[in-house]
C-alpha cells in the first residue's frame, strides 16, 4: 500500500467533482487509501462525485465496502455516481445486488449531467 | 483426473494478490474460457484476502499456496496456508448474505462479502484440516476449458 496515489485525476466542473481513478483495480490492496481520499474530497465540501471506472478491470468485495463506505459518509448531503464501468466490474455489481445501490451511467457526461440535476 | 496443474505461492499481502491475478490471467489463457476466468479471479481474490485477514490476522510474510487444477471434470481452485484455523462448520457458517435493501442505506454492509461471493461463483467448496493447514478447495463442475 502506499506509493501510487489511489487517484490519478479529479476535475471540477459546475459542482460536480469528477475523480478519476488510478492504476486497474480497486482491491483490498488500496480500498483503505480509496475510502480515505474519498473522505477528505467529501469533507471538503465536494459532494456530488462522479468516479471515472474506466480504468479498473477488477473490484473485489473490499473495492465494493470502501464504495460503500463512501456512499454511506456522503448520506443525505450529496450523490455518487459510477462512470463507465467495465463488464467484469459491471458483473461483480450485479452478483453483490450493488447494481442496485449504485447509480452507474455509461459515461462521466451523462453522469455529472445526472448529478446537477 | 487432473490433466494439468498450476501453483504459485505468495505471502500473506494484499499486493500479492495482484500477482495471484496475473498468474490466473497468464495460465488460464487458451485454457479457461474467459466468463469463468473472470469468475476465478474474483473467487481467488476473496479467498486469499480471507486467508490474509482471518487465518492470518494480517500478519505480513506468512506463505499461501494456490493451486489450479483443470481436467475434463471441472476446474478447482487450491488453497493452502498454515494460519489459524477457521470456525467450526467453515465455509459454509461463514456465508453471509448479499440481499440489499437500496432503500436502507445505513443497514448496508461495508464488509462480509467475500464467501457469498466465492459460493455464488463456484459449485463446490471443501474446507479440511490438515495437521497445520488449512486447505480450501472451490470447484467449477461446468466445463470451462476452452
């Protein structure tokens, strides 16, 4: 753990924060770092956060708790939305029922278009 | 009948798992069908994070085994570590649920995942004890070989 910034990108644009994540998977490897980043974005005030998934080709059950996790913290303040998720990814959602947690949109646009509402 | 049959061995770290995957991805490559490699690397990822966190408390360095066994029967999964032992009735006591209620978020569980995700993925799990071991096998029946 440690070393590679779990976030490699995070844009602003008309409130939406747009995070972008680094490396191809969310593992138990960095879900502790991804869950902390998320936290301090969240504490910041920033939260409406699209997550960029077009880079991870792998999440676990402990990617999926930290993803959790951060929808818990955001609560009734703010939304999460999940962009372009690849099919395994896609799959492990499904098979955990997070497919029905999560909002996911096919790309980051139409998610933070969502977000503004 | 086993016709073919692969092994590496890590330490208890959850970066080790990366090697895990790329090994998977490496020996199951014209040989397993790519849905069901999918499913192994999931399967193999929560198994050995289960190992890491429970047998071994998160203690660095300690050794696991994984072995990949394909024959014509199906396609098991082998894993070996010399960790503390596992509750009695393990895995099957140990599986928990993956309904969710999207309406509840603050009941949603962080953690709790990993066992119900391997028994949604594989059709059989054996868990035995053996002298210091614990050895876990989690096996595909269906055919998956290409």
């Amino acid at each position: 753990m440690g070393g590679h910034p779990v976030i490699r990108s995070s844009t602003v644009t008309e409130g939406v924060v747009t995070l972008s994540l680094a490396g191809s998977r969310l593992d138990a490897a960095n879900a502790a770092e991804f869950k902390e980043a998320l936290a301090r974005t969240i504490d910041e005030g920033q939260t409406r956060i699209v997550l960029d998934m077009a880079g991870i080709a792998f999440v676990d059950s402990s990617g999926l708790g930290a993803l959790v996790g951060v929808l818990k913290r955001l609560g009734s303040r703010g939304d999460l939305a999940l962009a372009a998720v690849q099919p395994a990814v896609q799959k492990a959602l499904k098979l955990t029922r997070m497919d029905r947690v999560f909002q996911i949109f096919p790309d980051t646009d139409s998610a933070a278009t969502k977000l503004r509402g | 009948m086993t016709d073919e049959a692969f092994t590496i061995d890590i330490v208890s770290d959850y970066a080790e798992v990366r090697r895990v995957a790329e090994w998977l991805a490496d020996v199951g490559k014209g040989r397993i069908d790519e849905a069901v490699l999918d499913d192994l690397q999931l399967v193999v990822a929560e198994a050995v994070n289960n190992i890491i966190r429970h047998a071994y408390r998160e203690e660095p360095g300690r050794p696991i085994s994984v072995r990949l066994e394909i024959a014509a029967a199906g396609i098991t999964l082998v894993l070996r570590d010399s960790g503390q032992a596992p509750p009695p009735g393990f895995p099957q006591s140990k599986v928990g649920s993956l309904e969710v209620d999207p309406s509840d978020l603050a009941a949603l569980a962080d953690s709790g995942r990993g066992l119900a995700i391997i028994k949604s993925c594989v059709d059989q799990m054996d868990y035995v004890r053996d002298g210091s071991f614990n050895e876990l096998s989690l096996s595909l029946r269906h055919d998956g070989r290409q």
